[in-house]
C-alpha cells in the first residue's frame, strides 16, 4: 500500500509539474467547477454593460391572466427553467419565475450572446467604423496578414465559415472551446488558431470566430466590448437593469462568445428590436436591410454533411416562421414575426434527441402559439421543425 501511494503522489506531481509547463493552468478550474452553469457570474471578473433611462414593457390587458398549460410547465419544470416571458404585441403578456430567480435577477446568456455581438456588427457597419461586410478582418488584427488567414472578411466571420482550426468540444478538459471558458487570454488563444480551409466555402459553427469577431468591432469602433454594448444596445432600448459581461481576466476581454448576464426581460428587448426590422419605438437604430441580412439563412455546406445549411443567418439562427438566439442550456429569444410574439426562456438544461435535434424549442414555440391563439379565441395548431445544427 505504501509503495502504491508513493507511485500515486510521484504521478500527481508529475501531472501537476506537465500542467504548469504546459500553461495550461485552467484545467484546475475546469476539474473543480466541472461543468458551465448558468450562475457562474462570481467565477470571473466582469464588465459592466450600464443601462440608462429605464422603459419598462407595458402590461398586457390581460397580463399573466392565463394560468400557464400543464404541457408547457411540465417541460419548463422538467427542464429547470428559472425565467420565463411571453411579449405579444409590444406587451408584457406573462412571465413566471422559478427557485431563487426573479425578473431582475442575471443568468448567463452563453451563445446568445453571439447574436449580441452580430447585432454590434450591425451598429459598427451603420456608423462607418466598418466599410462593409467584405472588409478584411487583417485590416483590424494584424495577425491575420498572412497564409489562407488574409482572405478572412467580416462577412466570414457573421456567417460561420472561417473554417478556424477550432475544436468546439464543450465535454473535452483539453478542447479550446474550455481553454476559452476557464482560461486567462483569449486574445492569445485566438490568434494561434489557423485557417483550415478556403474562407467562405463552408458552415461551421465555432465560438473562436464570434471572438475573433469581438477583436475586431473593439479594434474597428475603438471601444471595449461591454461599452459599445451599452452605448448601442442597452441604453437606446431602455434596459430596466445594467447587464454583466464575464472577462478572461482582471480588466481583459469579454468572452464574446458567451456569458453576457441579464434577466429575461431586457434579453426580450433584443428580440424586439429584430422583430421590428431594427426600430425601437419609433426610434431606427438599425437599418432594416441589416435585419433582414441577418436572418437570412447563408446556405453554405455545412462542413459535416455537405448539405446546404440554412438554419443560420448573420449570428441568428432561422427556423420555419421564425428566427432566434440561442445558448447551450437552452437560453432562447425566439422571435415570430406572423403571430408578433417574443419568447424568453432561461434556465438550467435543455433536451435534444439522440440525433441532436433541439427538442424543447419546437415545444416552446408550438405550446405557446396554441396557448396565446386560445386566449385570443383562435384555436389552431401548428406543426414545427428544427434544424438540427
């Protein structure tokens, strides 16, 4: 036993001196908090996205009038969903709230935070601090001069198809999609990641492009991410409360891939700006014809199954009826245009069969539209599908 447990501390230290060569010191992060969750605000040094002068949503005549269906609160309470909000006609229509969580309380957006920064691209465009969607990314990250890396334009990066040598592995220790989450320099994990293939030819979804992206909207406005956010965003739509944006370190750079922290009613906001083709109550801050790129599905192959994709747009994702954010563990801002609806789910997990095929997002949309048409005194069902990527 003894000579077993000598053996057992010599590997340990071994591992542990390999670890600290390596650099690669986040593993220790990883192995103690395991997995993401949607409370992990107080895991790392954050920036503050500062909202202005609140505009609250209105109520709707009959708001929260409706007690919510068995179906849909048997999966939000199967799923573990903390926040839920229903916006019909520029109206607060519902919302519940579960466990400790409340309509102020700050969840972690993960990939919704993608379409964040697609719709800063947006802002970044409109005012000239990007000429246009064909721009070089090597005109804002030096870095990126040479070999298949110079023929990266931002357009690339809105759709998916830089084709980075990015393994977007959320279960691996050793991926660099965990590096990103746990580590301390994402800059310097961004820039060593190659271009595998010719720019522009393939869809293939990658949390390095969205930061790569994040790089260069601070290097083109000459901003800190979080700040512009506010500037654009979270001021000009009223936001009740200042959002939260994790760093990867002490005053570093916001992980613009995930992470940015706000409740479900300001995250509804974002949804209706897009709903309505970038107007804010009356106010055009984004050009229409922005909105309408975005939401647009790119159809390029998509680099696993050759097939044209076409359930992404410009960071938005597309459906049937519909278009939407979305983030690991099932946070969605899903918007229906025809029946003016935003939907706002937060929580804990998400379902997908064994295909990968999203689950509870068709449900959602399906149990609301019958819940709402039922209040309305429509009664109709209506069939959805989901892409798988």
């Amino acid at each position: 036993m003894k000579k077993f447990l000598k053996y057992f501390f010599l590997l340990l230290l071994v591992l542990n001196v390999a670890v600290f060569i390596s650099g690669k010191t986040y593993i220790y992060k990883a192995l103690l908090y395991n997995y993401v969750d949607i409370t992990d605000l107080d895991l790392f040094p954050t920036r503050e996205i500062k909202a202005g002068t609140p505009q609250p949503w209105p109520f709707a005549k009959d708001y929260n009038g409706k007690p919510m269906p068995a179906s849909l609160k048997a999966i939000n309470d199967r799923l573990k969903t903390v926040a839920f909000v229903v916006i019909k006609n520029d109206s607060l229509l519902y919302e519940s709230y579960a466990d400790t969580f409340s309509d102020s309380s700050l969840t972690n957006s993960f990939s919704m935070a993608k379409s964040i920064v697609g719709v800063l691209t947006g802002f970044a465009l409109k005012e000239g601090a990007i000429k246009s969607l064909d721009q070089k990314v090597s005109d804002f990250i030096p870095e990126y001069k040479q070999g298949k890396r110079s023929a990266l334009t931002i357009r690339h990066l809105l759709q998916m198809s830089a084709s980075l040598h990015w393994d977007e592995a959320y279960s691996s220790l050793f991926s660099v999609t965990t590096e990103a989450y746990y580590g301390t320099d994402l800059h310097n994990l961004v820039m060593k990641e190659d271009v595998r293939e010719t720019p522009g030819t393939k869809f293939n979804y990658q949390s390095g492009v969205t930061q790569l992206l994040s790089f260069v909207l601070e290097k083109a406005t000459g901003k800190k991410l979080s700040d512009y956010a506010s500037e654009k965003l979270w001021i000009p739509l009223g936001a009740e409360h200042s959002a939260q944006w994790s760093l990867d370190k002490e005053n570093g750079s916001e992980k613009a891939y995930c992470c940015f922290y706000s409740n479900a009613r300001d995250f509804a906001r974002i949804g209706s700006l897009y709903l309505h083709q970038g107007n804010w109550r009356g106010n055009q801050l984004l050009d229409s014809a922005w909105v309408q790129q975005s939401i647009t599905p790119s159809r390029l192959p998509a680099f696993d199954i050759g097939l044209p994709d076409s359930s992404y747009g410009f960071h938005w994702w597309i459906g049937s009826d519909y278009f939407y954010c979305r983030g690991i563990l099932g946070q969605y801002i899903i918007v229906l245009p025809a029946e003016q609806l935003i939907i706002v789910r937060l929580g804990h997990e998400r379902d997908k069969d064994e295909s990968g095929n999203l689950r509870d997002l068709p449900l959602y949309i399906k149990y609301v539209k019958e819940w709402v048409a039922v209040a309305d005194g429509i009664r109709k069902t209506d069939s959805i599908t989901v892409n798988t990527y």
